[in-house]
C-alpha cells in the first residue's frame, strides 16, 4: 500500500479569509513555519491533533478541514 501526503483547499483557504500568515498558525501550532508550509503543500501530512487545533482554532468541523462536506459548522462537542 502506498502512503501519499494529501492537500486540503479549505485549510489555505481559511488562513488566507482570515489574514493569518503561515508563520502565525505554525506558531498557533508549535511548529516551525517550514512545517506548517509543508503540511499546505502536501509534502507532510497533518498530524490528527495538529487538524484537531486547526478546526478549533477557526470555529470549523475536522470534516469541513478535510474537504468532506460543505458545511463548516462544528459539532458539538460532548
């Protein structure tokens, strides 16, 4: 089985709506800004927390993140 880093649209969107820099959400995420611009690029995969901060961070689902669905609105949490 062959493992290949995958790209996510809404993510870069997101950051660019919100006037975020890929160095303000790399330091969000307690990574270098060179990770954080490798996860955009597809180059790394974004680790589950990284997305899971990522969702909460901009008030959206993990699906909205990934590109599953349209919708951007969170579940609720339990």
């Amino acid at each position: 089985m062959r493992y290949e880093p995958m790209k996510f649209e809404n993510i870069r969107s997101l950051r660019i709506d919100g006037g975020y820099t890929q160095a303000q959400i790399a330091e969000y995420l307690n990574v270098k800004q060179n990770t954080y611009s490798q996860y955009e690029i597809g180059t790394l995969n974004y680790p589950i927390d990284v997305l899971m901060k990522l969702a909460d961070f901009y008030g959206v689902s993990v699906d909205y993140l990934l590109g599953r669905t349209g919708v951007s609105t969170p579940y609720p949490k339990k």
